[in-house]
C-alpha cells in the first residue's frame, strides 16, 4: 500500500512539472500517460519476479483418505504420501497426523498403529446393517428358502432351491409305488462360488499417510 501511495504521489508531481512547463493541454495529457503506462507496467514486472509461497498453490488431498488404485506400480501414489492398505504396523512418532486421524481402531502394538488390512475385502459406508467403523464384518447371503409337497404317488410339489427326482418301484413287490429323492440346490436360483461376491474388479487400496503441504508450504 504504501508502495502505491509513492506511485500516485510521483505522478502528481510529475503532472504538475508537466503543467508548469508545457502550454498545450494536449502535449500534458499524452505525457500522463505514458507517464502512467510506465508505472503500471514497471509494478506488474515487479509483481511477476515476487517469490509467492507455495502454500497458497497446495492443495493436498486429507490425511486418513483411502483410493483405489489401478495399476501395478506403486510409485506414483508412494511418493504423494500414500502406503498400501496391507494391515502394516506404523510408528506413531514417524506419522503423527494419521494415527490422529485413524487412531488404534485398526489395531496396534506397543507405541505402533496399524492401517487397515483391505486385500481381499470391500469397502462399505457406516449405518444401516454395517458394522462399527474399523471392524471387519464376516461374509453373509440372504436367506435362500424352498420346499416341496407329495399329494400322492403321482403329484409332487417343489419350488425355490428343491429339485425332486422320482423314481418307482424296484420291482421286488412290483410296482410299489414312487421315491421321491429330494435335494438341496441353490445354483437353481442364484450364481454360486466358493465365496460371496458383486461384480468386481481388483484394485490395490491406498491410505493417505502425510501431508506434504505441511512440509513444503510456508507457515502464514
């Protein structure tokens, strides 16, 4: 501010030398302005070389953020700050503002923490039938239910996850009548593995562990 003020304040002065020395008002006005163009430009060369802290360009994404990341080199997300989500053990010294963030929630021991161990599992938001923040929920499905009715030799009922195979009589006391074998089968209904699953594909999960603004940015 006070820099401007001696800008103006020269420039007034040079308009009233201009006015005491020259007759024509016309000649007095071109020289204000170039008098003026030259300051301005002077003041925005000056602005252009001026060393602004890099804390006003840092935007950093929060400590305790966790990405998904789709390749298989790590090195990018390493050195922005991130460690994998492999249930590792941390130093609370060496990363203070994590272990603010995540706490002991996920394990620790001794004067460790440890982040959350994601391989092989999904992520699901807090509320609703999930469990508490930090604890792993087991796998579940929903109930998958059927049946079946035998009226008689030959009317047999079955419906959802039953399938019924009749067969007669082995012919020792001739036609006995029908066995009805009945059976248990949920991929009649739904896709089945060896495991409960959306669609999906794999990535590698990622926690923001530092900060770097705080490490490269200047204090205000």
């Amino acid at each position: 501010m006070k820099k401007t003020i001696s800008v103006m304040n020269a420039l007034f002065l040079l308009v009233s030398l201009s006015i005491n020395v020259m007759a024509d008002p016309n000649e007095v006005e071109c020289y204000i302005k170039r008098q003026v163009a030259k300051q301005v430009a002077k003041q925005i060369e000056e602005i252009k070389n001026q060393r602004i802290p890099s804390r006003c360009f840092c935007f950093d994404s929060p400590v305790g953020e966790i990405i998904a990341f789709a390749g298989i080199n790590g090195t990018q997300v390493d050195s922005a700050g991130y460690i994998p989500c492999d249930g590792r053990e941390l130093s609370t010294l060496e990363y203070p503002d994590l272990f603010q963030a995540i706490g002991t929630i996920y394990g620790a021991s001794g004067t460790n923490f440890k982040v959350p161990n994601l391989r092989g599992v999904f992520l699901r938001g807090t509320g609703g039938n999930a469990a508490p923040l930090g604890q792993k929920q087991g796998d579940a499905i929903r109930n998958i239910v059927g049946g079946w009715t035998s009226y008689h030799e030959e009317a047999t009922d079955a419906y959802g996850a039953f399938k019924v195979k009749r067969s007669w009589g082995n012919g020792v006391c001739g036609n006995c009548g029908s066995n009805d074998d009945v059976a248990f089968d949920a991929s009649g209904v739904v896709p089945t593995a060896n495991e409960n699953r959306p669609l999906n594909y794999a990535v590698n999960y990622y926690i923001k562990a530092t900060d770097r603004c705080k490490n490269i940015c200047q204090n205000d």
